[in-house]
C-alpha cells in the first residue's frame, strides 16, 4: 500500500504493527533463513546478497534441533524497497525452507564476542575486571599480560563495553555474528491474551 505525502511516497508494510517508511529507506534488515543444510546454500544465498550489491554486515549460520536443517541470521543494511525483493528471491532459492525479514517484529538477538585486553599491571587487571563485571562477562584465560574476556549480548551492550576496555589496549578480538529469533508472544493494542 503506497500513499504520497508532502510530496514523498510513503509505503506502509504490512507485518503484526503497522510501520511508515519513505521508499529507499536504507537501515539494518535482520533476515533469518532456515535452509537445508547442503554443500553449497550459503555461497548461493550470499552471491544472491551481493548480487543486489549489499554487503552482509553479519552473518550466523548452526544448526537446529531438526536433523539436517540449519538456521541463517543475516543482517544486512540496505534500501527497504530492495531488502523486500532479496527476501522473495531467497524465498525461491533451492534448499531454502523459510524467510523472514524480522527487522519490524518483536525479536532477540544476541552476539558473543571473545577480547583479548592488555593488563600488564593489578590495577589494569582491577579495573577490567569491575568492567567485566559490569557487562556480566566472563574471563575464559589469563596470561601474565592479558586477560582473554568473554561476553554476550545485544550490539550496544558489546559495543559499550568495547568502548572501556580500547583505553588498555585491545590485543585481538574474534566477535560472532548475530543470532536472532522472532519473539513468539508479545501483547499488540486490543489483544491482551
């Protein structure tokens, strides 16, 4: 459904709450795809990205509890307009199960990322710690040095505590893509149940 105002063509999508967006929008789009789990699918859905020429800001691929079955999250940042048409051609790709654009549905999400952090002296190490604390992480080694810290959580939270751990020196890093899924029940206006 499209509609002008002030000169400007507004679409509304439809999905469980309604949204207005100005056509050729360009924001992050949080994809999850359940393909078979064949040689072969994820170069295929990843060529399709490229194709419409999008780069994959992150991208989670494992298993499910369904034997030969895996679970894509893709995030992507891209025009609404163009996201929608990738979603019906990767709904047309073979080996490909299911396709939802979840970006506009209640969902969580989470990420985990492994940091390494310069602690050469115990006031650093103090002071990491109480961050580590703070962002409920977890220190998975330790080495005369550094201290190796795990955590998870949403893109804001990882990127807050990145942001306080950069002053003592960040030695490497490995961060993993998103995973997300769909919240099943969420109360919409009207529907208290």
């Amino acid at each position: 459904m499209a509609d002008t105002v002030g000169g400007a063509e507004i679409t509304v999508a439809k999905s469980p709450r309604l949204r207005q967006t100005r056509k050729g929008q360009v924001r992050k789009h949080i994809i999850n795809v359940k393909v078979r789990n064949e040689i072969g699918v994820l170069a295929r859905i990843a060529t399709l990205i490229a194709g419409k020429g999008y780069n994959i800001e992150s991208l989670s691929v494992g298993e499910t509890h369904e034997p030969g079955i895996s679970r894509m999250t893709i995030e992507v940042v891209g025009d609404d307009i163009v996201i929608d048409q990738v979603v019906k051609q990767l709904r047309k790709l073979i080996d490909t199960l299911k396709v939802r654009d979840i970006t506009d549905v209640p969902h969580v999400e989470r990420e985990l990322v492994l940091v390494k952090v310069h602690t050469p002296t115990s006031r650093a190490r103090d002071e990491v710690l109480r961050i580590v604390e703070i962002f409920r992480g977890k220190i998975v080694d330790v080495s005369p040095e550094t201290y190796t810290i795990e955590v998870t959580g949403d893109e804001e939270k990882i990127n807050a505590m990145l942001e306080l751990l950069k002053p003592f020196g960040i030695k490497e890093m490995a961060r993993t893509g998103k995973v997300a899924m769909r919240r099943e029940l969420f109360i919409e206006e009207g529907n208290l149940e």
